[in-house]
C-alpha cells in the first residue's frame, strides 16, 4: 500500500525562460512537488490552469502585451474549484500589490526570496492560507493605520489613466465610465491625498507608492 501523500502540481507562469527554468530547478528538488506545466504569457497560464490538474499558479506580474499577471489570478480565481495563486515577481508597489490581492492572489512574494522560503510559501497557498514577502505585509499594515489614504481599486485605475495624460472623457471610454464617474472618483482621490489637483494628485501618489509609471 503506497502511502505518499499526493504531490502538490505546480504551474509556472512568467515570460522570461529564464525563470522559469530557474524556478523549475529550485521547485523540482524540494519533495512533494510536481511542476505539471509552464506558460510564457497569461493567457496561457489562464488556460493551463483551466484544464484542471493544477493545485498552486506561480504568477508574475507582467508579461509585456496581452493580459498581466494581475489580470490572469483574477481569471483563474473566479472559476469554481480553482488552483490557489502565488504572485511570485519583482515589483513590490502598492500600485503592484494591492490589485493582485484583491484579484484573488493566495500569495505574494518577491523574486529575491530564498528558495527554502519559495517553497513554504507554495505548501502555505497549497493549504489556502496567505504568504506575504515582508516588505509587502508591511505596507499593507500602513494603509490600514492610515485607511483615509488608501485608493479603491477603481480610484487607483482612474489615477493610473490621468497620470498617462488621459482627459476625464478619455478615461471614462477606456473604463467605461461616465465623465461625471470619472470625476466623482477624482474627487475622493483628492480628498484621500489631501491634494487639489491632478498633477499633485499624481505625484502624492507616485510618492506613496499607489500607482507607478
């Protein structure tokens, strides 16, 4: 009677070969994992994770054109039964950060980790609980001692959009939104920053973190 415990089936997603293979050599010599697939964009991994068969996503953020990282957890979380996500990346922003836990990332953890810690970090998001990289918690506990400053999701999106030069009316066809929407949300943003502009609104928030160029 065998009685090893059921691997925990491992899939990788980043655009640079690189890593990849460097994460498979890492993740391959630790027991109880099985790397069942590799994507090099994030619709591949969308529909890899899809199949079935995958227990933990191990997901960058950005993959040049096409859909992000952020994008795709939100994708293959929504899914019944989905595999847990493990945002495993070089950005560490609030601007990074934060839409990726709200899209539904089990994890997060930066790519400088040391292996031993990538490795806790698969088998606790494999058992559903939540690995944060240290400098990623801690931000995360700032914006709750100072909830007044922290964006919505949608405020961080229409920041991100002006601070690309869009006009209101640009903003609100790209959301999908009304012009008056738009300025409803920059108007809390303002609020939140403590600024009464676009331009300061957009260095506040360069400087906080929240969004990124």
């Amino acid at each position: 009677m065998n009685d090893a415990p059921t691997p925990i089936r491992i899939l990788i997603a980043d655009d640079h070969p690189v890593v990849r293979a460097g994460l498979r050599a890492v993740l391959e010599t630790e027991p109880g994992f099985s790397i069942v697939g590799a994507a090099a964009t994030a619709e591949e991994a969308v529909a890899l994770a899809a199949a079935g068969g995958v227990d933990v996503v191990l997901m960058d953020l950005q993959f040049g054109a096409g859909m992000t990282g952020t994008q795709a957890t939100a994708a293959i979380t929504a899914r019944p039964g989905a595999p847990r996500v493990l945002i495993v990346t070089t950005y560490d922003t609030d601007a990074d950060t934060l839409p990726a836990i709200e899209a539904g990332a089990t994890g997060y953890l930066l790519k400088d980790a040391p292996p031993e810690e990538l490795a806790a970090a698969v088998r606790t998001a494999a058992a559903g609980r939540t690995t944060l990289a240290p400098t990623v918690a801690d931000r995360l506990m700032n914006r709750l001692r100072t909830p007044h400053a922290a964006l919505t999701r949608r405020e961080t999106e229409v920041l991100s959009l002006v601070a690309e030069g869009l006009s209101n009316q640009a903003i609100g066809a790209r959301l999908n939104l009304t012009q008056a929407t738009v300025k409803s949300h920059l108007a809390h943003v303002y609020a939140k920053l403590d600024v009464d502009s676009r331009t300061a609104a957009v260095a506040a928030a360069l400087a906080l973190g929240v969004i990124r160029r």
